[in-house]
C-alpha cells in the first residue's frame, strides 16, 4: 500500500538586504513510503496584512521517503510599484500542500534591511594611523 504523506518540520525566514533575493527554508520530512512532492506557497503582505506584496509558488523538489529535504526558496525582492522592497517588517505567510490538501500554514515575519547590512564583503577605501 503506498502512503504518501510529509509533514514540515520547520520553517527559516532570515533577514534579506533590500534589493537582494528574499530567502525562505523549509526541512519536510516524508513521513510516507513514496516519493512526495510538496507544493509550497509563499505570499509576502505588508504589515497590517491586507495587501499582498508578492505571491510564489514552488514545486520542483521531490522528498525521498524517510528523508528530511531542506527546500531554499528564493523569490525576488522586485515589486511593480518600487525597483525593489524597501526596508521594513512585512509578513511572509508560508503554506504547504500534497495535491490541493493543505499540510501546513503559518505566518512569520520578515525583514529587510538596509544594503550592506549584511554583506560582509566592501572594498577598504582608506586607512590612517599614527
């Protein structure tokens, strides 16, 4: 009997720099006997949650069975209305299905902060000393 099932084990919204690609990670976890693969779709809405940012849709990794998958989505910091999202707190509602079946939903927060926030790269323009 085939048993396709998975379940999502944790969810990771780190911080993006504004103007750069939007990150999301997802750990699933096939519960079942099959290979699965997980529909996953991510709105981005703006804090007080009544406008939709960006929308993404992602389902082109399969899940051995038994196995936990990490699943990067990368989703685009342009918007039609800016050259891209400007700094802020928005929220990122997170859900993931087996077919037209919801698995599992949450909603997190995101952060986008100023370019070079978290770059570590720069290039030394000067130095002085005594």
């Amino acid at each position: 009997m085939q048993i396709e099932d998975f379940r999502v084990e944790r969810v990771g919204v780190p911080k993006a720099e504004e103007c750069k690609n939007i990150a999301i990670f997802s750990w699933i976890k096939n519960t079942g006997n099959v290979k699965v693969r997980p529909r996953i779709h991510i709105d981005i809405l703006d804090q007080s949650e009544n406008v939709t940012l960006k929308s993404f849709d992602q389902s082109d990794t399969e899940v051995l069975p038994t196995t936990t998958q990490l699943i990067s989505s990368s989703i685009s910091s342009e918007l039609s209305q800016y050259k891209c999202m400007p700094v802020g707190i928005y929220k990122v509602k997170y859900k993931a299905y087996l077919g037209n079946e919801l698995k599992f939903q949450d909603t997190y927060l995101l952060e986008i902060v100023p370019r070079g926030t978290l770059t570590v790269k720069g290039e030394l323009i000067s130095l002085s000393a005594k």
